[in-house]
C-alpha cells in the first residue's frame, strides 16, 4: 500500500486514475523479490545461458550480410486487424500498417516451434514466415524507431532486448513497422523506412496550437466534431508527464461560462479517455469482495454437487450473488474509470491503436526466440538434437510459468489499457483453465469418464506435469535395468534398494543441476522457486519431464545414453569415465551369454522346456533363450539349478518395472485430457495386481509355474508377481517393443472397462468423494472418512486385522484383511454398501459419469 501511495502522489503524475511504469517495478512494489542468489542466473532475470556478445550492426546500412529477414504473422487477426489502421499517404498512394518484420543475426530453424499466449480470452499463434530481404532501410532506422515506439510512446521500460551485461553488443533482433499497399498478383509494396520517419516527424505537432485556441472556441459544433473525429483513436504524448501517451477517446472544449480566466490550462480543450483501474486498486484487490467471492463460489459448487437443490438453496445463492454486484457498483471499486486531462503540452504521434496491439506481441515473440536459442546450447550440453522443440520446451515449463508478455506483466497491462484499442473483442474466460483445472469431484469425474483416442494425439496442458508422469517411469526403467545387468546375484530387496536411492528427487536434483536445467526452467516470477527446498523440488520434476521428453522425441535408447552421461560424465575424471563405461557397457544375461546364439536346441533334451514349448506354442510367443521363460515360471521355492540359474523373484522387479513404463507411454499418447493424477489412476487401475493376475489365469501361466510343493492355492498377489516375471523375461529375450505388443495384446483393450465401471476409483476414495458431498457452507475444513484398527489376530505372516471407518464419529462399518490396507478398503466397500445416503450420492455421481 505504501508504494501504491508513493506512486499516486508523483509529481509529474498525469492523471490519479492513470498508472505509469517505472524500472524495475509493478504497481504494488518491486518486480523482482529474488534472492541475490537467485537473481545472478535464470531466464526470469533475463539471462539466457549461450548468448554471447554481439557485435553491433553497421547504422547506415541494412546489413543485409549478417541479418536475416522473417515476417510476423498473428493468427486469428481478432483485435489485431482493426478497420482504424495506420495509414500513410505517399506519391498519391495510402500505405496500411500490416505489422513488424523480424531481422535476426542467426537463421530461425524449422524446428521451433510458433508462440502461442491467450490474451482477452482469446488464443493466439505467432509465427515467423521466412521472406524476401527488404532493400530500403538501414539498422540505424530500425533501432530509432524501436527505441521511440517501444520506450518513449509505450514506456515498456523493462524491455530488454540485449544479452545480460552486454550493453555496448548488438540488438538481439531488429524489428521494423511494415506500412504496405497491395499491388497485383497478391504482390505488396513496402513503404520505406525514411518515408516512415519522415511521417512521423511531420505529424509530431502540438495537439492544440496555442496560436489558435481562440479559434477553437470559435468554432461550429459541426467544425468541431470535424476536428474531435480526425483526432480520436490516435496517441497523444506528453514527454515530461507520466504516464505521457495516452489514447484519444474524446476531446472537449469548456463552455465560456464555465472556464476561469486564472488558470491557464482551461483555455485548452480537455483529452477524455476511457481507461480501467488496475486490479490492485479494484474489487479484484479488496478483501472483503475477495470473501464474499470466495463464499460464493464455494455456495455455488456445494450445490452443483447436491443430489436435489431447493428453493431456498436458490434464493442464498442468488442473494450471495446480488451483494457480489452490488460491491462491484460502488465507485471506488469499479474497474471502468473516465480520465479528464487538459490538452496542453500534448504533441500528435500520427499512431493508431493498432501499432501498440502488434507492438505488445513483440516482447513475447523475443522471449520466445531468445529462449529457444538458449536450448540449441542445452542440446549440445547432452549432444542430442530435437527433432519435436515443442517438447523440449513443455518439459522446461513449470505450472506456474504463462507466456502472456515476456516483460514486466503490469507495464504491458498499463500499456494496453493507456494506450491499446478501446473496443476489444473477447473470447470465453474458460480458456484460461479449460485445459489446467483438475481439482474437485465433478472435474474428477468428467475427465476420467472419457475414452482415450484412437491414435496419438498431443495435448493441450502446456506445462511439465503429464511429461514428468512419463519421465518418472522412464528414469525407473533405465535405472531397473542397468541394475538388474549390472548385478546379477543382487536380489530384488537389493535391487529396490539402490534405484531407490538413485531416483530419489533429491539426487534427480543433482542430476538437474549437472545439466544446468534451472538455468532454462520457465516459471511465473516469484520468490516461491528461491528457496532451496522447492527449487530441488522442482528441478527433480524438471529432470523427470525432460528425460520424458527425450524419451518421446529420440527413443529408449537416447534416454539411456543421455541419463548415463549425466549419472557419471563429469569433468574429464578418469574414474568418471571408468564408471560411464561399465555403466553404459552392461553385461548380458547369464543365461544369454552361456549360449549367445540361443539355448532352443536344448528342447528335445529336457522335459521342462518341452512344456514351456506347448505353452509358447498356445501363446504363439517363442522365446531365444527359452531357459529365461523357465527361470519366470520358477518360483523362490525351488532351489538353484543348472537349467534356471536361479528363481523368477529378480524377474519379477525388471518386468514391474518394465509395464510400468509401456503403460505410462501408452496413457500419456492416447489420453491427451488427462492431468498427472488422472493418468496415474488409470495406470494403477490397468496395471495392478489385480488386472496382472487375470492376465496370468488368462495365458495359464499357474500351470506352468514350478514349486517346491504344491500350492492350493495363490493369491492374486503371487499372480500378478508371475506375469510380472513373465514380462521381465520377455524384455529381456526380445526387447521392449515385444513387450509393447504384448501389452497392447492383453491389458490397453481393458482401459474401456476400467473406465465404464469406475475400476479406476477404489472404495476409499469413493467413499470420500461422497462424504465431500455432504459438507455445508459454513464448515471450516471438510469432514472426511478416518480409519482405526479395532483388532489383529493370528501369527505375523498371516495376520487378519480389522478396521473401522468413521464419518464425524460415528462408525460406519468395518472389514477384515491380510494388511491394513485391504481392510480398510474393505471397510470403505461395506460403508457403500450398507448406507443409503452414500448409495444416493454415489448413484448420482455414476449418472454424471455415463452421461459424460
């Protein structure tokens, strides 16, 4: 508040109701509350890591040697193609202003991707289109002009367009204003920068000449609209004001008796401009709106989740609403402001509107740029080249990051609502969050009640969250199985054990840091990522996205060989090189390398792998090495042998490892909707022990199986871990693409029932969904379901124990099982069961699911 009244008292302040910018600085305080730390790296400072000093262009000529030339295109033209263009009249010819070209020291590669930011609700692509060289302008005519548009009109003081600390280097990009008249065949003409120049030093004259004010209040009403009219639309300036360009809605003349002959600056007509109050000093920014609009919204989704709504539940919510328009009414709180500031000292620009909508769009475009040549230096970090830069750049962007003006976001705010179009046309606000809302039931509910599609699409979440739900599997597997390889006689306990410690996100955020990836991150400008805590948090997930994202774009095997050169290159150690290499050089399967060309020809010599033949022959999956299918289908029982080497439980961790990586790609191409915790819900649901167990009952893989006595019977646990051996050998007798194929064979077909039965949802948190539908709107917290373990009997290994759950103290129901877990599961189902308030609101959220 304090830096809110420091600025409203400025001296040179041209209107109370008008904010200007300075460096460094929003309309509340500073822009930048960064640690010092902090501030010395990362592109929300500013600094892209690989630019380095350039030499500046030679002023008097277009340097058509060193630059190259693009066209910007914004699409759709809504608010951008306005019928009130920039128009300058040469040689008896009107030239239109149609946008900017781009001049840039490097060529812009096919493979970045186009910008894209939502701006008035509307979605928009900015694309550079390759183009003839133009002849008639120099550098030196491109950067005045930069510098009178940019900084002196539109006072984006925070724009910068130069490489950290190189302030005598040149320019990143020239920018030039295209003013153009169509000639035949499609063909434009393109009016000269000297002809530009010149126009605008011709219309730079006093709005009102003070010769001629007692001409003014002579005038006609009919003289005077004549006058008004050719003014209105256009920026006026007034340099020593701030802020000191503003756009024309309207200009007034004082009646006579109305003016005072004392103070001089009546005598001059009056500027009218309709301008909108920053957020801070309207209801967005009042507490006791920002509590109203909180109660009203949580009102309001209370009853959209409520099975009936009465009468009354309407009239409190439409009560609510009222006192929400009733606040916005008031004065003080409205957006809406008229501005009255006298005409004195303001000199005509020449400029429409339309110049200061495409001259917004600018900065965005060079962060763009600038931030897309700073990967060219990542890839070379890890000597890999995308061939998609869209995913490189989504593995980069935090949910938090949005690319909406690639400057201070309050200075281009105050920009557009001084000096942008008055009338606006906007989209629906739903696409703010159409595509990153995920919380609450009904969403709950509407996503996962959808189909995924029949082939690959790409989706619209444009931040890291579905890449790291990829990456996560990816690094788990390549972790898997180097480790499976690299230590034969570990078991699984081992195994788990040692991939625990190397995905663990605090040594993930080692990795990040080797590859320099906080130096790229995207993420909104604030002191939430200073801390060490949540930028290690983050990094971590960065790294995951990122080698999800390599993943994608290169294969299985760029992954490894990027994750292994990150796990061990460092520096020119020797021993860092020793260890890459045994690493990276993993042996084969002991199996595979007593026979490396197969051990088939065994067949006819031992019984066993004669009924593994029948079963690869049922399956029509034939095994190389078909003592890796015999090592599966043996269990931990069964003491060391010649023929298996060894019991399936290693194989059981390689092949749990290895679905879990299948499904997660499978899900993250083919259910573009779907956020992080979606997918995972459905991967738990499609990969689970107890889908795993059908599929062994399915394939017959329990007769097949070799015990050291015989079992009565297996759990679906002891299934699942069967075929999860099963795969293992799988993979690693015929790769993962085999795998895939199998998965595809026998567990995605099973999505559609998983989703059309709910499958994905267990009791407990069905149970709590329904249990949120019964809160009230005066509640703190929500009550949910808590559980209690009331008894547990029998020795350790088959212990039964018996849960309660419980629902605002009172019992519910109880349920019995091997863990705790499945006795609370159990306890929830018969809670759902048993209670016909649940079973009502759970009938009423299936409704809402089959019709979705």
């Amino acid at each position: 508040m304090k830096e809110l009244e420091r600025k409203k008292s400025h001296p040179y302040r041209l209107h109370e109701e008008l904010w200007y910018n300075e460096p460094g600085e929003m309309n509340d305080g500073l822009l930048c509350r960064c640690s010092l730390k902090a501030q010395r790296n990362g592109i929300r400072h500013g600094i892209y890591l690989g630019e380095e000093h350039l030499p500046p262009c030679d002023p008097n000529t277009n340097n058509r040697h060193r630059l190259y030339h693009y066209v910007v295109s914004i699409n759709p033209k809504i608010n951008f193609l306005v019928d009130a263009a920039t128009k300058i009249k040469h040689d008896d010819h009107i030239y239109y202003f149609e946008g900017y070209s781009l001049f840039s020291h490097y060529p812009i590669p096919n493979s970045f991707p186009s910008c894209k930011i939502i701006r008035y609700n509307i979605g928009y692509e900015i694309t550079f289109i390759e183009d003839d060289f133009p002849q008639n302008f120099s550098v030196g005519d491109l950067d005045l002009m930069f510098d009178y548009i940019f900084f002196e009109l539109l006072e984006l003081v925070d724009l910068n367009v130069k490489a950290k600390d190189d302030d005598n280097g040149c320019n990143r990009f020239h920018f030039m204003p295209r003013f153009v008249r169509l000639l035949e065949n499609d063909g434009k003409e393109l009016l000269s920068m000297s002809l530009v120049l010149e126009y605008l030093y011709r219309k730079s004259q006093p709005l009102i000449d003070e010769s001629k004010l007692e001409k003014y209040s002579q005038m006609t009403i009919n003289e005077w609209n004549t006058f008004a009219t050719k003014h209105k639309g256009y920026l006026v300036t007034c340099p020593s004001m701030k802020p000191c360009s503003i756009r024309v809605d309207q200009i007034d003349r004082e009646k006579d008796g109305e003016r005072n002959n004392d103070d001089e600056n009546d005598k001059y007509p009056v500027i009218v401009h309709f301008g909108i109050r920053p957020p801070q000093l309207s209801y967005a920014g009042n507490p006791k709106y920002q509590k109203a609009w909180r109660d009203y919204v949580k009102y309001r989704h209370l009853l959209a989740n409520k099975e009936k709504v009465t009468y009354d539940d309407k009239e409190i919510l439409l009560q609510k609403e009222e006192k929400l328009q009733e606040m916005r009414s008031k004065s003080d709180l409205k957006r809406d402001v008229t501005v009255v500031v006298s005409s004195k000292g303001f000199y005509c620009t020449g400029l429409q509107c339309d110049i200061v909508q495409h001259s917004l769009i600018i900065p965005v475009l060079i962060s763009h740029l600038r931030f897309h040549y700073s990967l060219q230096h990542l890839e070379k970090i890890i000597g890999y080249t995308f061939n998609d830069r869209s995913l490189l750049q989504l593995s980069l962007t935090h949910p938090s990051y949005r690319e909406n003006f690639g400057t201070n976001p309050d200075h281009a705010r105050n920009t557009l609502t001084n000096c942008g179009l008055r009338y606006l046309e906007y989209g629906d606000r739903k696409v703010h969050f159409m595509n990153t809302r995920k919380r609450g039931i009904n969403m709950l509910i509407n996503i996962m009640s959808r189909f995924g599609c029949n082939e690959e699409t790409v989706s619209n979440i444009n931040h890291n969250e579905r890449l790291e739900f990829l990456g996560d599997a990816v690094v788990e597997f390549l972790t898997s199985i180097h480790l499976y390889f690299l230590f034969p006689d570990l078991e699984e306990g081992g195994l788990a054990t040692y991939r625990a410690a190397l995905v663990q996100n605090q040594h993930l955020a080692v990795l990040a840091r080797k590859l320099q990836l906080e130096k790229f991150m995207l993420y909104a400008h604030g002191s939430d990522l200073c801390h060490d805590l949540e930028l290690r948090h983050a990094m971590a997930n960065c790294f995951e996205a990122f080698m999800g994202a390599i993943f994608l774009d290169g294969g299985i095997d760029v992954a490894d060989r990027v994750f292994s050169a990150t796990l061990f290159l460092d520096g020119d150690d020797e021993q860092s090189r020793l260890l890459h290499t045994i690493w990276a050089n993993y042996p084969r399967h002991p199996i595979q390398i007593q026979y490396p060309d197969g051990d088939r020809h065994l067949i006819d010599k031992v019984n066993r792998l004669q009924e593994l033949a029948k079963f690869e022959q049922m399956t029509g999956i034939e095994f190389r090495h078909i003592r890796l299918l015999a090592r599966a289908f043996t269990h931990r029982s069964v003491g060391y042998n010649n023929l298996t080497l060894g019991s399936n439980q290693r194989m059981e961790f390689l092949g749990d490892t290895v679905l879990q990586l299948i499904a997660s790609e499978y899900l993250y191409k083919y259910f573009p909707d779907h956020h992080e915790g979606h997918l995972s819900l459905l991967r738990s649901s499609l990969v689970n022990n107890k889908t795993q167990s059908v599929v062994c009952d399915d394939l017959g893989i329990i007769d097949m199986t070799q015990y050291n006595s015989v079992k009565s019977e297996l759990k679906t646990k002891d299934r699942a871990d069967l075929l999860e051996a099963f795969i293992g050998a799988l993979y690693v007798d015929k790769g993962i693409d085999y795998c895939r194929t199998f998965c595809e064979v026998c567990f995605f077909p099973r999505l559609e029932h998983f989703i059309m039965n709910q499958d994905w949802n267990d009791p407990k948190s069905k149970l709590q969904q329904c249990c949120l539908t019964l809160r009230s709107a005066d509640c703190g917290e929500p009550d949910i379901p808590t559980y209690k373990v009331i008894d547990s009997k029998g020795p350790t290994n088959t212990r039964i124990y018996e849960v309660a759950v419980y629902f605002r103290d009172d019992r519910l129901a109880t349920g019995k099982g091997h863990s705790i877990q499945e006795a609370e599961m159990n306890a929830a189902t018969n809670a759902l069961r048993t209670f016909s308030t649940f079973d009502a609101t759970e009938t009423s959220h299936t409704t809402k699911y089959n019709q979705n």
